[in-house]
C-alpha cells in the first residue's frame, strides 16, 4: 500500500514534458516488457480513440483526439511489476534507466489512467486491473481473475487528454511526433525493437513507426558522416559521445534541432541554430540541374547519444542534472555537448551552410558599402560565421558595434600592458602595431562622423524644403537639427548640437547658453519654436576666447524688421553682448563669464533673405553684403562685434560644399 501526495507529486513536474511524454513513456515501457516477455513476435499497438462529436469547421475536420490506449504483448502486470508500479521511484528498472517516475506524466496531461493486464502466476495465466490513483494511493480499484485470454500483455488506457489541441489531430502528424521521440530505438544498429504501429481505434490508418527509415520515400532518411563521435575532456575523464545525424522532410513548422539521447529517449532538443545561424530556415534537396526541389524540403535533426546522457538525466527526462551552461560542479555543459555536435551537424551539410554563409558574407558587405563605410576596415577582421543568418540591417550593425567595442577594449588592455611592461618582448615593433590599430578605429569613427554629417545636412534640406512650400509643420525642426530646444547647459554638450552646419568653429565651442540670462542655471529653458531666442556658445572660459551669439529667425519671417517691432536681431544681439561685457550674466555653474576689452564676439542672424530684409539691412544697418548674395556683415568697433546675417540657403550650401569632398571620397 502505498501513501504519496500524488497532486502535489504531478503539480511538481518540471518543463520540458509535453503531451506527447506520457505516451512515449508507456511505448517505451511496453518496448522494455516485450524484451522481458521475449514473445516470437513482439509488438506495441498505439490506439487512438477520438471524442463522438465531430467538431463543426468549415474543412470538415475530423474530431480531436479524445483518449489514448498503448497495448503490447509484454510479460505484464506480475507481482514484481505490480508493486514496483505501487513504488515512488522504484529501482525495478534502474539498470535500463528506469527513474520509477514516468507514469506521473500521465496525470498531467490526461484525466485518467487505467491498467488491463494478463500475466502467468504460478503456471496459469491471471488478469491484474487498476487505475492510477490521484490523491495518496497509486493503485486504486484493483481486482485480480482469471485471465480470459492464453496470452501475457497489458493494455494501457489513458482517457481525456487536457487541453485537446495540444495534441494534434491527423495521425501522421501524431505518428511524426512519437518517431521523434523514439526514433534512437529504431536506429540502434545492435537492437531490433519490436512492431510498433499506430491506428485509429477501429484499426484503420494502420502506421508502421519501425518503417519510418525504411520507405522508399521515407520522410525520415540518415545523413552519411565521415566523424560520427566526438569526446569531452574532464578532470581528466573522456566522455565519449556519438552523432547520428537524419534529414526531416516536409517540416512544416519545425526547425533543425540537435537532441540530446539518454536510454534511447530523447530528453532534450536545442535549435541547431544556437550554434549555426545558417540552420534557421529549412533546407532543399537539389535536383540534378543543380536548382533546389521546392517539394523535398527538410530540416535537420542530430541526435546524440552517451552513457554520460544515461547517468545523468532528470527524473522527468526532461532535462539533465549537470546545468545548460558552464557547470562547475559536474565539469560539463549541455551547451558544450551541443557545440560539438552542431559543428558535426555544420559538417555533414558543408555545401549548403557554406553556400548560405557566402550569402550571408555578401549581404553584410553591401551593407557595409551602401550604408556603413565607417566598417569597412573593421570588416575584413569580423568573423561572420556568428551573424544571424539573412540578417536585417539593424542586426548587422549592432554586431558590427559589438565587434568593434571588442577591439577597443582589447586597444585598451594592449596599451595598458605596454605601459606596464614596456620593456618585455619586441617593445617597438608591439607599439607599432598597436597604434596602426589605433589608427584604424580612429578612421573608421571619422567616416562614422561623416556619413552622420550627410544625414544631417539631407533632414536639414528636407526640412527646408517643407517650409519652402508652405507646410510649416513644427516650426522648431530647423531650430532643433542644429541645437536642442528644451535643453540647458548641464544637459547639452558641444558634442550634441550641429552648429558646424554654420561654421566649423564651432564644432568645438563649450555650451554656455541658450534663450535665457545666465543665471546660475536656477529657470527652465523654455520651448523654442519661434526661431526668435539667442543662443550663446563658447570655448573654456577664458578672456582670450571669443563669445558666439545667435539669432535665429523663422524661414519666410520678415516683420522683425518692421520699425514698432521689439525683435530686432542685431540689436537683440548687440545688447546681449553688452550685458556680458557689464558682468550681468555668469556660467551655468555660477561663475563670471570672463571677458576683456579685446575680447572677440560673433553674431549670427539666421533667417530668408527676402527684399525686405536686403533693403533693411542696407539703408537701416549699414550691412554690406557677401560676395555670393547669400549673406550681409558688419564690424561693430566699439565692442569687439562681428555679426553675419545669413540666409538659410547659404547655411545649406556653405555645409554641403565644405564636406562634400568627404562626401565622394566615401562614395556617398
């Protein structure tokens, strides 16, 4: 008599288990019961009995699976295995790799499970019946008879499968997904397992499963291996491991995975493409022109097989006691096992995973050409092999970062151990070769900076372009290509802004402030979207430095020139300057912006040029215009001031044409 908390016993199964492990579990327990019974003729009969009401679909569908029975002609339910039954983890099986757990899968995925068994007892043949119990007796309801049949055997029902579409309904595909579960034991070579065929319960559609592999057009077939074992080293111990290797054909939605075997079950399955990206779609038979057969398409599916599987797995066989990555304890990985095993599986397909890398490698390359030279010096040192296979572009450019992280890291620790350590080895010829690296990712960031710079100046005509035809849209996208709005000193630095757009200069200037007095950074900066603030930028702050103003105007804005209008930008600007020179303003950090009487400032007046804004300038400004039309200057003496008024064409133009030259040698 038993007394197990059976709920809490099936609630504890770990993942890994599906619906189809239960009904693998009692195969391969019928299997084991027809080598004790040793009949002439051994046989597992899988029946399938499907729920009364057909369920109404437009397809005519036939009615879901509904309950399970597993029959063989196997020694039975003797008194031996009766009580091991009876017995949380029994050792009955234990030298076959019996875990005397299995049969609590049942519970999990069907509602019951009942036992029909004949067996000899002292000489006549008895029949045991029972079913699995689900609260703290594994046999319940049990009676013992006469058998009515002159044959051992047993037949295992299990009814109500949860959540029918789990399992699928067309038998093949049901037949499919047990093969795949049981197919080492039909390709042991020093093993001949018993008939096992799966039917419907009124034994038509009989399915040979053992045939699988023998059919002419078999949708399973083995892949010939020139290395079919490979060995892990550890602590000194060889595990040796073995590969047998099968195309899958017409996959449907399944992917090359690589299995893990122990006791001629599969408990694990990993997708190959893990560890070979190019296995990620499935693959086609060719046809003697060299073309792929669209009608023969198939996956991969490597199985692997070790008595290091064999002692090492999980009670549930769904997964092993050494962990999946980095084991310290039993000194081996499953990751470790499946990397070999993938690389053997890489091998016994090499012409298509080298066709579909070549590919891979020109894609990258196009990529790399058209949208990324800033990569072109680092390509040829990445090793591809890794990349997702038809990688998006996205993808290719993150690896590509990755890859280029990796070797400024290694810079890094180089030039740290060479300061360390200068004198060991060949110090000049070492130094050499690390500052050639050096100067490659310096260049490769360069082309980086100027292909950014041709997005800029192409959103920066865009925008302009938008404006021109009378969709203003937000009136701030000009403003904020070339500085951020919403934005105060301690959070924009020189690096994030696009004012080379109007002088190189400026590339370099140290931020000090935008539309507000300077005040110790205590106001907001508020929006800007009137094109009407100034902006203020500088180097360090010494008196030596010059002060750079701007004032930005709305594209196709004039009437800041209107006499009753406060925006006048070259006063606006002349003012601001003026108020720095008196110390009314400091830094965002709190001290006095330092200036001199030599002190140079500069001003900038973004806007159109329109007739009223020329005629303006001329007669009211005493500006003089450039040379190309597209600007007006003047040199206020008094104060130091140069001011520009530029229009935002010339802005345009003058950046395109100072990096355009950077622009073709980059082909861009």
């Amino acid at each position: 008599m038993s007394n197990v908390n059976i709920k809490r016993a099936v609630e504890n199964i770990k993942t890994g288990t599906t619906v189809y492990t239960p009904v693998v579990e009692l195969v391969v327990n019928a299997i084991q019961a027809v080598e004790a019974g040793k009949p002439s003729e051994g046989y597992v009969r899988i029946i399938v009995k499907r729920a009364p009401q057909v369920e109404v679909e437009f397809d005519g569908a036939i009615p879901a699976v509904d309950s399970i029975m597993v029959e063989d002609n196997g020694i039975g339910f003797d008194e031996v295995n009766r009580n091991a039954f009876d017995t949380l983890y029994t050792d009955n099986k234990i030298s076959i790799g019996g875990k005397g757990f299995g049969r609590f899968t049942c519970l999990k995925y069907f509602d019951s499970v009942t036992i029909d068994s004949t067996y000899r007892s002292n000489g006549t043949f008895a029949r045991r019946r029972f079913e699995m119990g689900k609260e703290t007796e594994i046999i319940v309801n049990e009676s013992v008879s006469v058998a009515v049949r002159n044959e051992t055997g047993t037949v295992v029902s299990l009814s109500s499968v949860r959540q029918a579409g789990r399992l699928n309904k067309k038998l093949p595909t049901i037949a499919k997904g047990i093969v795949e579960k049981l197919l080492p034991y039909f390709i042991d070579e020093n093993y001949v397992c018993p008939t096992v065929t799966l039917a419907e319960a009124d034994g038509s559609d009989k399915i040979v499963l053992n045939n699988y592999l023998n059919e002419k057009n078999s949708v399973i077939t083995e892949v010939s291996l020139g290395t079919r074992s490979f060995a892990i080293d550890v602590n000194g111990h060889k595990h040796d491991f073995d590969v047998r290797i099968f195309k899958f054909f017409s996959p449907r939605n399944t992917k090359s995975k690589i299995s893990l075997v122990a006791h001629n079950r599969e408990v694990t399955e990993t997708p190959t493409q893990n560890y070979v990206p190019e296995f990620s779609e499935e693959f086609y038979e060719k046809r003697s022109d060299g073309s792929a057969d669209e009608g023969r398409n198939y996956v991969i599916r490597t199985y692997v097989f070790s008595k290091c599987l064999n002692d090492h797995v999980s009670l549930e066989r769904g997964g092993f006691e050494f962990h999946k990555e980095n084991d310290a304890l039993f000194g081996i990985s499953q990751n470790q096992i499946e990397r070999e095993a993938a690389e053997l599986t890489r091998l016994a397909i090499e012409s298509e995973v080298a066709s579909r890398q070549k590919r891979k490698e020109a894609q990258v390359a196009t990529y790399v050409d058209r949208d990324a030279p800033w990569h072109k010096a680092l390509l040829p040192r990445v090793d591809l092999t890794e990349f997702p296979y038809n990688p998006s572009n996205e993808q290719i450019e993150a690896r590509l970062q990755e890859e280029k992280f990796r070797e400024e890291a290694k810079i890094r620790r180089d030039v740290k151990r060479i300061l360390t350590d200068g004198s060991s080895g060949d110090f000049g010829t070492t130094v050499s070769e690390v500052v050639g690296r050096i100067s490659e990712t310096s260049k490769n960031d360069l082309v980086h900076y100027v292909a950014l710079r041709k997005n800029v100046l192409d959103l920066f005509q865009k925008s302009l372009e938008l404006m021109a035809s009378g969709d203003y849209g937000d009136e701030g996208v000009v403003h904020r290509i070339i500085h951020p709005t919403r934005a105060d000193s301690e959070s924009v630095g020189y690096w994030d802004h696009n004012l080379w757009l109007l002088d190189e200069r400026l590339t370099f200037t140290r931020y000090l402030a935008s539309d507000l007095p300077l005040n110790k950074g205590k106001s907001d900066r508020p929006d800007i979207i009137a094109f009407n603030e100034r902006v203020a930028f500088r180097a360090d702050n010494e008196a030596s430095n010059p002060v750079i103003v701007f004032e930005f105007k709305r594209p196709q804005r004039d009437d800041f020139v209107n006499p009753s209008s406060k925006e006048d930008p070259v006063e606006q600007i002349i003012r601001y300057v003026n108020k720095i020179h008196d110390g009314k303003y400091q830094t965002p950090t709190g001290r006095n912006i330092h200036v001199a009487e030599h002190t140079p400032f500069y001003g900038y007046v973004i806007c159109d040029l329109t007739e009223k804004v020329k005629r303006w300038l001329k007669r009211e400004k005493n500006f003089k215009p450039m040379p190309d039309g597209l600007g007006w200057f003047n040199w206020y003496e008094n104060i130091n001031l140069y001011v520009e008024v530029l229009s935002w064409e010339k802005v345009l133009k003058d950046a395109d044409m100072r990096n355009k030259v950077f622009f073709h040698k980059l082909g861009i």
